[in-house]
C-alpha cells in the first residue's frame, strides 16, 4: 500500500497535460486517503494537486440526527467538482450518500482495506473485560445497537470528531472506550494503538467500510479515463451489493444497517460468487434481522448481479420487518 507521501510526477500520454486536482476534506485520515489515490495515479504517471476542503461534517460536532444526516461529510467535496475547483473527489464509501447524483460518476472503487470494527480503550481490553455500565462511545446507530446486544449494561453514548479527536476524549477520561473502524487506524499507521478486532459475527460492518469512493464529473471523460485505473472489480461488486441493501430500505446513515459482502474467484468472473450478509437492528440491540444469500457473476455485467442481490436481501428483510426498526431509529 503507497504511503501518505504526496507524489511526484508526469501526466500519462493517454491524459491530457495537466494535473487532476483532488479534493479532500481536511481531517488527517481524508488527507492520507487523497494522497493515497495521488500515489496510485502517479504510478501511472499521472500528476496530481491536492484540494483540502472544509465539510459540514468536520466543524459541526453535534450528535448527527434526522436533519443533518445525509452527506454531511460529502457535499462539500462534490461542490468543488460542480464548482470547478477539482476534477476528482475522494471519499470514505460508507460516508457517499446511496442516491444517485447525474453530475457525479463512480469512477473507482480501489482495494479495500479491512472492513471490521475494533474496541478501543488504554488498556486494550475486550469487551467482556469492561467494567459493568462502562461507557462505549460511538456516533454509529449500526454499531450502538449491535454493543447492546452482546453487552446491554453498556452506557453507549455519542462521540463525534476524526480519529484525534476521539481518541484525545477516551485518554481524557470521558469514556472507557470507543468504536473505530480498523481501516482509518491502520491507514493512519496507529499500529500500536492498543485495540480489540471485533468478529464479523459480533460487529457487522457499514455498507461500503474500509472501502474508497473516487468520484469525478460524469461529463468529464479524461479523469473518468484515469481514475479507472485504480478501480478493483471484486471491491467494486461487494460494495455495490452492500449499499443497494442500505438505498433499497431507505436506510440512510442514521439507520442500525449493517452489511457485507465478499467476492471470492473474480480471476474468473464466470465463475466469480458474491455473498452478501445483511442485518438491521433496533437500536437497543433486542431484534435482530439477518439475511444472508449468495450468486454467481455473469460474464458481462456483474454490477448489475450485485444489483439484484442487493435487492433481494433487501426485500426479505423488508417482509421480516427492517423498515419498522430502520423508522423507530429515526
């Protein structure tokens, strides 16, 4: 994986002279995600200029609620590509709104880091080995409900902040441990930070986790043309799975939605399965909806394979009642 080192070098023949200038929010981990794609563009030798842009979402630290709740962190960026101040806008997948927008395309998805979650607390302790009513912070409805049903006497309570931020209030004291995901602590190389990894049985994932979403302007074919090149297949159809889950229940950030997908034996897509797992919960983490179902990639079109799976689990969630937990949420 490149470093967080801002690259030097040329434009690519097959790209216009120039560089592509990428927007990013300010916060350390957006900053290595923008430079991150930098250094993969420039290993095919195409040139880039960073533009660090405040969002909503960095200086507002409220508690999300039902107001504030869809792209917060990712209007502002998609603003630049309107506004013309960047051809290329780069995000935390789990954080793109799942309604589409005409002006902007997906150009590429890139291998995906880890998609868990992990416990955080000075001592590294387990969550069994926290202290009765310890106090768990997390901004994530998906991951308070899922703390309270593996431990209910947990005081589960709002954090807001990038990573800096949150770990500064936990060594203050003001909670015994947090909630991250592992893929910002290992892209922000915190190897030491002393941390638990939650299972996949215990905490699912957010739709799109430890995944990037590069976007340009749909009209804009010569960005549309590099950006392609980082884009990974098998990374691409699991997320596409995941928030077809999460726009097919109208779920929104706010929403106890949980999803993964997995891709195995895309050498041969012919012969490539997807298998998605789905939860919704409620918030005090008493019910739980799973569904689980896999499929076979075509040849051809495997997103829109990864479409129909999306839908389907989504439908039998639906008859299992999700949209009366996703509504009691709000």
């Amino acid at each position: 994986m490149p470093g967080p080192t801002s690259p030097v070098s040329r434009p690519s023949d097959s790209i216009s002279a120039g560089e592509l200038r990428i927007a990013t929010r300010e916060s350390p981990l957006a900053m290595w995600q923008a430079r991150h794609v930098a250094a993969r563009l420039a290993e095919h030798g195409i040139a880039t200029q960073l533009v660090p842009l405040l969002s909503g979402g960095d200086t507002d630290l409220r508690p999300i609620d039902g107001t504030r709740q869809v792209g917060l962190f990712t209007k502002r960026i998609q603003q630049a590509l309107v506004d013309n101040e960047a051809d290329v806008a780069v995000h935390s997948l789990k954080d793109l709104p799942t309604q589409l927008d005409e002006r902007f395309a997906l150009a590429a998805v890139p291998p995906r880091e880890v998609v868990a979650d992990c416990l955080v607390s000075p001592a590294g302790k387990t969550l069994a080995e926290l202290p009765h009513r310890a106090r768990v912070g997390t901004g994530s409805t998906r991951r308070m409900a899922q703390l309270k049903s593996l431990r209910d006497d947990l005081v589960v309570m709002p954090i807001r902040g990038n990573v800096q931020t949150r770990l500064a209030k936990l060594h203050a004291g003001e909670f015994d441990a947090i909630v991250l995901a592992e893929a910002g602590l290992l892209r922000l190389e915190m190897d030491d930070l002393p941390r638990v990894r939650f299972s996949l049985d215990e905490m699912l994932p957010a739709p799109g986790q430890g995944a990037l979403g590069i976007e340009v302007r749909s009209d804009d074919e010569t960005a549309l043309v590099a950006l392609k090149l980082l884009d990974d297949l098998a990374t691409r159809l699991a997320v596409v799975a995941e928030r077809t889950v999460l726009a097919a229940l109208h779920g929104g950030c706010l929403a106890p939605i949980a999803a993964h997908g997995i891709v195995e034996s895309l050498a041969d897509q012919a012969a490539g399965r997807l298998t998605l797992t789905a939860v919704v919960m409620s918030t005090d983490g008493t019910k739980r909806l799973q569904e689980t179902a896999s499929c076979n990639l075509g040849a051809t079109d495997g997103e829109a394979v990864a479409v129909q799976l999306g839908t389907s689990v989504a439908e039998k969630l639906r008859a299992a009642g999700a949209e009366e937990l996703i509504q009691a949420a709000r």
